[in-house]
C-alpha cells in the first residue's frame, strides 16, 4: 500500500498553536511512515521593515536578532525531543528571510507533499496588509496544507 | 502575528488626555494596568522598560504615528495599547511631524517572534494615509476596532 505522506513539512514559530502542530504532525509522519521536517524562520524581513519604518534602532535590530535565533534553537529543540519521545527522526532546519518564501523554498526542495501549520486565524479584515505569514504560507504552498486547529485533545492523546 | 490577534477594546483609549510624550506613554501605561489588574509595582517597570527603550531613540516614525515599546517579563502576552489624541504631540519623529496616533507594544522576552511580527504589522496597516485619518477621527474605541475589522 502506498504511503499518503512521504515528506511532511511542520512549521513552527514558538506560538502554542504551532506546538499544537508540531505534537500532530509527529503522530501523523508516525502513522504514515514519513519523513519529517521541522523548519523555523527568522523572521528577518520583518526587522528589516522595522529598523526601514525607524521603529527599531540599530542596537535594538541586533539585539532581537539574537533573540529569534534563541527562539529558533529552542523551539526546534523542543520538537527533536518531542520527536524522540515518540521514537520518531525528525530533521529540523533554522532558516532566515521571508517566512512564506522561505518555507515555499523548503517544500520544493524537499519535494514535501504535505505542509502542517497551526494558528489559522479567523478572517476579520479584508485588508491585505493585516494577513499573517501563516496565511500567506498556506496561499503559497506547492503542496496539500493541514491546518491543525488548537486543540487540548491533541496534547492529551499525544502525551498518553 | 498581527495587529487582529491583540486588538481589544479595553486596551483603546479615544481620546488621550496627555499633552506631552512622556504623559502619553504614562497613560498608555496606565489604561494596561487598570484594564488587566496588573499592581502599581507592576505598572512601574512596564513604564520604566518603555522610558528605557525611549532613551535609545524616539519611538515616533512620522505621518502622526508613535509606537512606543519594550520587552518586560511582566507581561504574559504580546499586548497592544492603542490611543488616539485630539492634539499633536510632539514626539520627535524623523519628519518633524507630532504624533495623534500611538501604539504601545509590550512583550515578555521569550516571545521575540511575535513581538516583532506585531510591530512590523503595525507599520504596515498605517501606510494608508486615508486609514491613519479615519483612526484620528474615531470617536471611541468601538470605532477604532470597527475601523480594523473592515
């Protein structure tokens, strides 16, 4: 029998949701027999636009950049040690850029057919400049997304 | 993260009463602390994180638009303050301009990401000159939030 998912892609940005979805897509590439990446961007457009509007000085830039990439290590930490509880491999990579962008990249040179994602939030604006990355990962992506809703279910089946 | 996801009626404040900087940030402060509980200890170190990060360099970034922030481990959650004054405030912005717009941003340390994709979504929802006129117009905070949801 084939295997659905063969390369499963999880994004995580250290927000609940996406440890929601990191603790799902361990099950399912479990389940499934697949490979499984977990892939953080730095967020390093966002700076850019920042110290560009004047709202972050020099020193401040440098200062949050070494924040994210602490973020970065630390939650991508928490993944291979979530992995490892299950017994699964999991590859973890720490990107920089445009985080839709980036993680499009990753999915082609993967040649993932599966992207999972936590934190879709509802639509309360139509104004394009208020969509999240999120958003725009799941517009972007060149393969099938599940979308894993915050769930406590999800964290009780996976630490039974 | 974007501006949605923190935007609450109880954290907007139409109109400021402050006519100076300094007054703006306090009051800013000041409508966090009673809106969540947080002791006067606690709203102390919120404002003394904010006047440091002040102290770099102004938080005003021009066209009206002031956004004060800071990291304090006070705070639980990315939280936005948002208050619109009646008059300019001078908060020496790059391009001369006072400021009727103002955005407080805090952060507990640990959530970098957010507190940056916050901020950054900020810059972009006040690119619009028509939205930042239709924000400094609004009568409430009902309004504001109205103002963003559309």
């Amino acid at each position: 029998m084939a295997v659905p998912f063969k390369q499963i892609v999880v994004y995580i940005d250290g927000s609940e949701s996406s440890m929601t979805a990191i603790m799902y897509a361990i099950k399912l590439a479990k389940e499934h027999d697949s490979s499984l990446t977990a892939v953080y961007v730095i967020n390093t457009r966002a700076l850019s636009e920042l110290v560009k509007a004047g709202i972050f000085v020099a020193v401040e830039r440098d200062e949050y950049l070494r924040d994210l990439a602490q973020d970065a290590d630390r939650y991508l930490n928490h993944a291979r040690r979530l992995a490892e509880e299950k017994g699964l491999e999991i590859e973890t990579v720490k990107a920089e850029g445009t985080v839709h962008v980036v993680v499009k990249e990753l999915l082609k040179s993967k040649e993932a057919d599966l992207l999972v994602l936590g934190g879709i939030t509802d639509i309360r604006s139509r104004r394009e400049e208020l969509a999240s990355e999120t958003d725009r990962m799941m517009r972007t992506a060149p393969c099938p997304v599940l979308v894993v809703r915050d769930d406590d279910d999800i964290w009780f089946e996976f630490e039974a | 993260m974007n501006v949605l996801d923190v935007l609450d009626k109880d954290l907007v404040k139409v109109p400021l009463l402050s006519s100076d900087k300094r007054g703006v940030i306090v009051e800013l402060v000041d409508t966090l602390v009673k809106a969540r509980g947080y002791s006067p200890q606690q709203g102390e170190q919120i404002l003394d994180a904010v006047l440091a990060r002040e102290s770099l360099g102004s938080t005003g970034i021009g066209n009206g638009i002031a956004i004060p922030h800071a990291k304090s481990d006070v705070i639980e959650q990315v939280t936005m303050v948002l208050g619109i004054s009646r008059l300019p405030i001078d908060f020496d912005s790059p391009d001369g301009e006072a400021s009727r717009i103002f955005f407080l941003v805090l952060a507990p340390s640990k959530q970098a990401s957010a507190h940056v994709e916050l901020l950054a979504s900020i810059a972009r929802s006040c690119t619009s000159k028509i939205f930042r006129r239709l924000l400094e117009q609004a009568r409430d905070s009902e309004e504001v939030v109205h103002l963003f949801m559309e």
